[in-house]
C-alpha cells in the first residue's frame, strides 16, 4: 500500500505555522485547529523546549527491548 503525501507545509516556516498551515489545508475547523496547537505548545512547554519530541521517540526505541520488563512479569 502506497502512502501519498498530498501537502507538505513550507519548510521556511516555524513550526506552529506549520502545523496551521497543513490543518487549515485538509479543512479543519478552527476550534480543532486551536486545540491542536494548544496541546503542541503545551507539550513542548513541559519539556522545557529542550528537546523535540521525536528525539524523545528515538531515545526510547534505541533501547535493548530485551532490558524492558513488563509489570506483568512479575506476576
């Protein structure tokens, strides 16, 4: 299966702009579009604007899954 990518937000923007830029594209409403952008600066405040989240992502996936222990193998 194919994915097609329709609309790539312009890359000289910031990233807010972005993310306005490519909702207001597929026609979201203006109230989930200022949801969204509430939760995306909210997220990135709580992360003290240090770090972007798909470092966050690659961190956790650059870990040796036979190291994570699940709560339930201890039962």
């Amino acid at each position: 299966m194919d994915i097609k990518i329709k609309f790539k937000p312009n890359p000289k923007y910031r990233l807010m702009n972005q993310v306005r830029e490519v909702l207001r594209y597929y026609h979201y409403a203006y109230s989930t579009e200022q949801s969204y952008c509430s939760w995306i600066l909210q997220y990135i405040k709580f992360y003290g604007g240090k770090t972007h989240p798909t470092e966050i992502y690659t961190h956790v996936m650059k870990k040796d899954i036979d190291s994570v222990k699940s709560p339930l193998d201890t039962l």
